[in-house]
C-alpha cells in the first residue's frame, strides 16, 4: 500500500469522466487499498480515483467516527439507480479543494447499485451523510467537484483558496 498524492483544483485532470472497470482484479483491490490509505492519511471519509490521478471509476468511503473502529468501503462503477425528491443541505468539503467548505443541497436519499472489493454486486440505499458522501464521490467521476454546484462567484473563491495554499506549502 502506498499513499498517493491528492489533485487539488484547478488541475485539469479533475474535470476528466472516468472510465469503467471491466472487472475487479488484484490490481484494482490494490489500486483500492492505495486509496483507502491515502484517504485515511490526508484525513478524509472519501476519494474517487479520479483524484489520485487514475481515471477509473472507483471509489472508497469510510464514514465511521473517529472513536469507532474502522469501515472502510469500496464501490467500483457505482450507479445511482433513483434519487428521492426531496433534498438536504449539507455543508461539504473535499480533499481536492482544501480548507474550503460550503453547503450543498442533495437529493436526501439514493438507491445506488456498484460492485464491492470482491467483485460482488450490490444494491442499497443510502440517506443522511452516506447519501451525501456517495453522491458527492460519484461526481467526482463525472468531472464534477461540490464547488460546481456553487455560485461562479463561491467556485472562483474557492479556486483562489487553494492556489493561495499550494502557493504557501
């Protein structure tokens, strides 16, 4: 396992569709293992491929506090099978733009269907911060960051946030 390094905007890579996994391999549970770790070192609750530099359309989430053992979860070409009207707002942050937070509205429930670590389908529902947390990942391998979904006023604020960190690191 190896910690990878995080993009952060505005690399253009960000903003590439990633590609699906033809099948779970080793290569790809390693590739997964990689993600797990780095998301756990920078410190976040979830990272998309797309944001290691990898094009592929896997995801890995851990939503547990930081109290409770460890829940590591891996979702390789997810899909988002219905979405429920109603929505909540969420305030949100990604390790792709730094420091920066804002509230997002989402919609409050989804039913997702992906395949898991083995290779093995499933479909459930997600609601409160994992329904959040999918949808926000689920972006990002759409080319897509929260900031997106902001004022172009909030997006160029954000964008100038993270140059000025780059800049000072």
């Amino acid at each position: 396992m190896a910690i990878r390094e995080i993009l952060t905007v505005p690399n253009p890579v960000l903003k590439q569709v990633s590609e699906p996994v033809t099948e779970v391999t080793d290569e790809t549970r390693a590739l997964m293992d990689d993600m797990l770790e780095t998301m756990y070192a920078a410190p976040g609750i979830g990272l998309a491929a797309i944001q290691i530099g990898v094009p592929k359309r896997i995801i890995v989430m851990d939503l547990a506090r930081p109290e409770e053992d460890k829940q590591p979860r891996y979702f390789v070409n997810p899909e988002i099978l219905w979405s429920s009207d109603d929505t909540a707002p969420y305030e949100e942050g990604c390790l792709s733009v730094p420091e920066y937070y804002d509230e997002v509205e989402r919609p409050a429930r989804v039913k997702l269907r992906y395949l898991n670590y083995q290779g093995e389908l499933v479909e459930e529902e997600a609601d409160g911060l994992y329904a959040v947390c999918i949808q926000h990942e689920m972006d990002h391998l759409n080319g897509v960051l929260f900031i997106d979904h902001l004022s172009r006023l909030k997006r160029e604020q954000a964008v100038k946030k993270v140059k000025k960190i780059s800049k000072a690191a």
